[in-house]
C-alpha cells in the first residue's frame, strides 16, 4: 500500500512582496502601501501572499526570505542612477531610500538563495542592474525612434509585444498578436550577465527577461500584469511563477548560490 503524501505536499507557496513606502510629511505618519492587484493576483495563481515592509537589516531579510517561496518585487518610482555611477536624468521620479535600501539589500540576498523572483516594472530594472545590467534613463532621449512607452493622459496605454520563441512568454502568450500595457520612461539597456530577453516591444525595447541560470527562476516583465489595464491572458504569468514555484518546493531545487 502506498504511503500518504504528508499534507506539507499540498501546501500552497508562499509569496513575498516588498511594498513601497512615503516618507512621513506634517499632516501624516510615514507609511508603506502595496496595489491589490499584486496579491490578487497572487491569491488568483494559488499562493500566498505576504506583504514585507522595508526591513534595513540584512540579517532580518534573510531570515524573513528563508521562510518564503518566492517574492514578486513590485513596481513604483524609479531608481537612484547615482547608485549605479549614472548621472540623474531630469525626469527621474525616484524612491523614497528607505524602500531602495531594502530592495537592493533584498534582492542581493534573493540572487544568492537563489530564491525564485519576478519583477514588475522597476522590480525587472532591480533585477537587472543587481546582477550587472544597466538601464536607459529617459526612453525619449535615449531611443529616439522608440514609439511611445508611456501617455501621461491614457493610463491604459497600449502597445505590441514581440515573443521570443522557446521562452515562457511564448508559452504564455504563443504566437498571436499580443499588445501589452506600457506606463514607464526608463528601460534596460545593457542586460545582465545570465538572462536573456524573453520579450520586446517592436522598437526594440526590452519588456521581459528570464534567468538562464539553471539553479535560480527568475523572470521580470516591464509591463504590469497586476493592473486594471491587463488582459486575462496576462495572469497567466503569476500563474507559471506560483507553479514554478510550486513546483521548485516540492523538488527541493533551491540551492545557495557560489560565493
């Protein structure tokens, strides 16, 4: 007779999710907020979510990491250029540094766990200039050519999305006419050592990356799978994440990463 699967088999991953944060202002305290639809989307995929304030101390992140499955960085304002030795463009609208602080922090310790991530937005940027990318400041200056990536009047601005066939967003998407939602002004420039891009806008602009590292699921999408402005189609990228996830916790495939 074959013994019951213990019911840690059955249990559904957990998924953290750093939150971004305002600093407090004379008629309020400081306080961190996080959109539904992150963890809707979530719940909707089959896990768990937990929201991570920006704890500073990367003993309490590792700890807090150790006891998750996966964490989904989210999107927000943009990166300090200063951090990464670029100078500030005069349209960079950038994080309050206590919530930079802790993502920075965070995401060294998620590359060395080799914990399982996917960024959103400037979550994908984080995941690139971490691990040895860089990135464009201003998309209008930078790629002239480029069509329009954000519309200050139309929030759910639209454009195509070309897939790179054998990646998980062809699985995703497959081979039809796919147009996304495009709300930002900054965008990987030089792609990091280990990810290749899985997904461009027709000018050419990255707008998903995958790990090819066979020991760390990693993935990242420029656009917002999360928000109002998604297609149905679009959850299916938290869907693939939690199983992979899922499926990385039931095999045990998490290693440390060489030091």
């Amino acid at each position: 007779m074959k013994r019951p699967r213990s019911p840690q088999m059955f249990s559904k991953p957990v998924i953290g999710l750093n939150a971004n944060f305002r600093n407090a202002t004379h008629d309020r305290p400081a306080f961190s907020f996080i959109s539904a639809g992150y963890y809707d989307a979530v719940i909707a995929a089959g896990g768990i979510p937990v929201v991570l304030p920006p704890v500073s101390s990367p003993e309490d992140q590792q700890a807090v990491l150790s006891r998750l499955d996966g964490v989904v960085l989210i999107g927000g304002p943009d990166l300090d250029p200063n951090r990464d030795g670029f100078m500030r463009h005069a349209s960079i609208r950038m994080m309050e540094p206590r919530r930079e602080d802790a993502d920075r922090s965070m995401m060294k310790l998620i590359a060395q766990m080799r914990l399982p991530v996917f960024g959103i937005g400037v979550g994908m940027q984080l995941i690139n200039v971490a691990m040895g990318g860089n990135l464009f400041m201003h998309i209008p200056e930078d790629l002239p050519g480029a069509l329009p990536h954000h519309d200050t009047i139309d929030k759910h601005h639209r454009h195509g999305l070309d897939v790179v066939p054998g990646t998980l967003m062809e699985k995703i998407f497959g081979d039809g006419e796919v147009r996304v939602n495009s709300s930002h002004h900054m965008a990987i420039d030089e792609l990091a050592p280990g990810f290749i891009a899985s997904a461009r806008s027709p000018d050419g602009v990255i707008e998903a990356i995958e790990s090819i590292h066979e020991d760390w699921f990693a993935i990242g999408t420029q656009f917002h799978p999360e928000a109002e402005s998604a297609s149905a189609l679009d959850q299916r990228i938290f869907e693939e994440f939690v199983e992979g996830v899922a499926a990385g916790k039931a095999g045990g495939v998490r290693v440390a990463a060489a030091s």
